[in-house]
C-alpha cells in the first residue's frame, strides 16, 4: 500500500450568518403542557450536522441544549443545566429555537446567559462534562460537536400558557425582535476528509463509506469545559487517538463539472483541539477494498473552531478480508453470554475481542474485519 507523503494542511476559519426572523418553520408541534419558556441560538456554522459544502451544518429537530442563567451582579443561577428541547428550526436549518417548562416567571431584568450543545453527560456548577465519541457518522452528529453560547438579554419570554395556548406557526415577532438570541461557538477541531482528483482506486460504482484514522495523540474521550469561561475543552478520561467514522453519507471520487470546477464529498470528523506532532494513519473503506496512508504532521496547531482539510490518497488498495464467527450448537447446559477471542494485532501487540453471546441472536454470526491486521487465533473460551 502506498503511503501519502505529502499533504497540505489549511485552515477555514468558521463564520457566522444571520437568518431573517420570516424564515422560521415549525418542525411539528410538540409544546403540549411543557413548552412555555424559550430562546433563539444559531448562525450560519453553529449547528449540529455538517452540509455538504463542508463548511456550515444544521440544527437537527430532535436536538436539545443546556442552559445556565443568572441575573446580573447574582452570584446564584436562576436556572443551572437546564434542558431544553427544539420547537422551531429555521426554513435553512441554521437557527432554532428551544423550549422549556419553567415553574416560574424569571424576574424582569438583564441575566447573564450561557449554553451548551449537546447536553452534558453531567455537571458541576458551571463545569460541564461532555463525550467526545471516539467513533462518528462523518456529519458531525450525535454530539461530536461540542458547542458553547455566552451572552446577554432580557428574560426568557413566555410564549404561552398551557390553559391559552398560542396555536400559530410562528415564533411571535417579539420573541425574535427583543428575546434573547445566543451564537454558538465550536470548541472542538474539525477534520474534513476528501478524495482529490486521480487518487480514486476503488472499483467503479464503490463508495467510502468508513474511515478510520489515528493521530499522534488522544483526540477522543470525556472532556470537560467551564461554560462561564471558555478556555477550552480539558480530555479527563477514556483517551483515545483513534478515531471511527462509520458514515452517514458515503463519499465519491472528485468529479469536475462543465466549467472545470473540482467537485468534492467530504466527511467530518471532530477532535480534540491541540498541537499535534507525528504521524497521522488514514485507513480507509469501500464495500470491498481498502486502503491506507501515513501522513506527517509537524506541529500542526489544530484550534477550536477550525477546519483542517485531509485529502485522502485511495490509488493503491487491496481486498477487505473478515473472520466470521458463527454460533450454533450449544452444549454447556446454560446460555452463551459471551465469547472471547485472544489475538495479536498487526504491531504484535495482544489483544482480546469479546463478542457478547446477543450479537449472534439476529444473524447467527459475528464478523470481525481482518483487513488491516493479520489474526493470530490463541485461545477461544465460551462463558
């Protein structure tokens, strides 16, 4: 397999945009006795899914935030990790706005506002605690990426009552012209992989549809961030510089169109933002071959908030090739609960694969892909 033995690392720094307050649709109405309270976030790059330009993403319907409030000169929150749910997205996905029961009335006045997205896993004060999932769809769904809003405004307007509920489609103009609207900053790096022009060696009508990369260090795992004072996101546990993207939307080789425009599929993957020194490997997956390649980072200040574009050299590949374990007679007078395989991996490192007895439930078997590292069977133990 070839190894990549250059690639150019950019730097696109994330913009934000407006979106008029007319643009607003419903996605479903789902207030009920609960959506009473709320707020607009949003712009053009501060949403939950990555578009196909690579570069803006958009809120999801089920999406749901935390927010902290507290009234100016308080020390104490009025509202501490709240959770609220979408009620409206815009027409063009780049805003949204969020919803949530309160038991009462917050106070006339100015507050200080701060939100996260997604929801943290847990928190402590204004200490947020966040998974930073070590494998990912390549749209930047699922929470990879971790978002921070810090802002000022008013009170959160009551939109209605549950005994006189407002039953337009419409966020009501004052909500959008005085309510509190927050911009969403990305506290996490982006990588955005591509295949460039005459690098495509998969078969014809084939698609990527996984990648696997692994970086110089820990790019994945609970992170945590002070939402009152954003410094950043700090990696506490479960470290990972391995990162899956099992994607959600396959890409294509690069294509020009009638005037000469290279035309581009990409996949996103977040990380953990650094300075990185090393060797970064690139593993990469069609429905039947793959391929592989090092590439050299020397240095590279990844920030939050950034993209760095990966272009992806697929012009040697070699077959996928997988070891399928299938269960069938049981002879031990209990259930299978769980099946263990010990193995040394292509760096003769040993490990143990643990196959949980469920997993064959559905289709009597288990697959275990072999392509990237040779299977030294030692022991199988049914327990």
């Amino acid at each position: 397999m070839q190894k990549y033995k250059y690639i150019t690392l950019l730097f696109v720094v994330l913009f934000l945009v407006g979106c008029a307050k007319d643009d607003f649709i419903t996605i479903g109405d789902s207030r009920g006795e609960k959506a009473v309270y709320g707020f607009g976030v949003g712009g053009g790059t501060t949403r939950t899914f990555i578009n196909d330009d690579g570069v803006t993403i958009s809120w999801d319907k089920d999406d749901k935030v935390a927010l902290w409030a507290k009234a100016k000169g308080s020390d104490s929150y009025t509202l501490s990790n709240k959770t609220f749910e979408t009620w409206f997205v815009s027409a063009d996905n780049s805003q949204a706005y969020f919803t949530a029961e309160l038991a009462s009335q917050m106070a006339v006045g100015e507050y200080q506002y701060y939100v996260t997205y997604p929801k943290p896993a847990s928190a402590s004060g204004t200490t947020a605690t966040f998974n930073l999932p070590s494998t990912q769809d390549g749209k930047m769904g699922g929470g990879a990426d971790i978002m921070v809003a810090q802002g000022t405004g008013p009170a959160l307007a009551k939109l209605y009552t549950p005994a006189n509920p407002d039953d337009s489609n419409v966020v009501p103009d004052y909500v959008i012209d005085d309510g509190v609207k927050l911009q969403m900053k990305h506290l996490i790096h982006a990588l955005r992989f591509y295949v460039p022009q005459g690098k495509w060696g998969f078969p014809q009508g084939e698609t990527v549809e996984r990648i696997v990369f692994t970086m110089p260090a820990n790019v994945a795992g609970t992170v945590t961030a002070d939402v009152s004072n954003t410094n950043g996101l700090t990696l506490t546990r479960g470290g990972t510089n391995t990162i899956s993207l099992n994607l959600k939307e396959s890409i294509k080789a690069s294509t020009a169109d009638s005037g000469g425009n290279i035309i581009y599929d990409y996949a996103a993957a977040t990380i953990l933002p650094g300075t990185y020194s090393g060797n970064m490997t690139v593993k990469v997956y069609s429905q039947t071959k793959a391929a592989q390649q090092t590439i050299a980072i020397n240095n590279r200040a990844m920030a939050s908030g950034h993209i760095t574009p990966v272009g992806l050299n697929c012009s040697e590949t070699v077959d996928q090739y997988c070891l399928r374990f299938v269960y069938a007679d049981n002879n031990l007078g209990e259930d299978v609960t769980e099946v263990r395989v010990k193995y040394k991996d292509e760096n003769g490192t040993s490990q143990t694969l643990t196959i949980p007895g469920n997993q064959f439930i559905k289709d009597g078997y288990y697959d275990v892909d072999l392509t990237d590292w040779i299977l030294v069977l030692v022991l199988c133990v049914l327990y």
